[in-house]
C-alpha cells in the first residue's frame, strides 16, 4: 500500500472529513456526519482505495 494523496488533497480531505463530522455534535445532529471518517481516514493514511482503483495519484512520485 502505498501512497497515493498528495498534500493539498489530504488537507481537503481532513476540512471535509472534520466539518462532516462536526455534523453530529451542531447542526442537524444527524448520524449521516459519520461519512467523514472516510476522507479524515483516507488522509491520515495517505492512502486512497477510489484512486487506487482508477490509477490516480495526486503526490509527487519519489
């Protein structure tokens, strides 16, 4: 498993994943705020399965 989100796009990730999950505690308080682990986990692992997938990388190759 390698790496496969650049920079710019984990910081987007962990903002959309954070403000998801904000959901749950203000706002609608709904359990729907639970999907922003998908994008908090896939940037703090560096890893994105969708990308994987269709082959794309945003991270400069090494």
């Amino acid at each position: 498993m390698s790496t496969n989100i650049g920079r710019l796009d984990r910081v987007l990730r962990i903002v959309l994943g954070l403000f998801l999950l904000s959901l749950i505690f203000i706002g609608p308080h709904t359990l729907w705020g639970l999907i922003g682990i998908v994008p908090l986990g896939t940037a703090l692992t560096g890893f994105c399965p969708a990308y994987a997938l269709f082959g794309i990388r945003t991270c400069r190759k090494a």
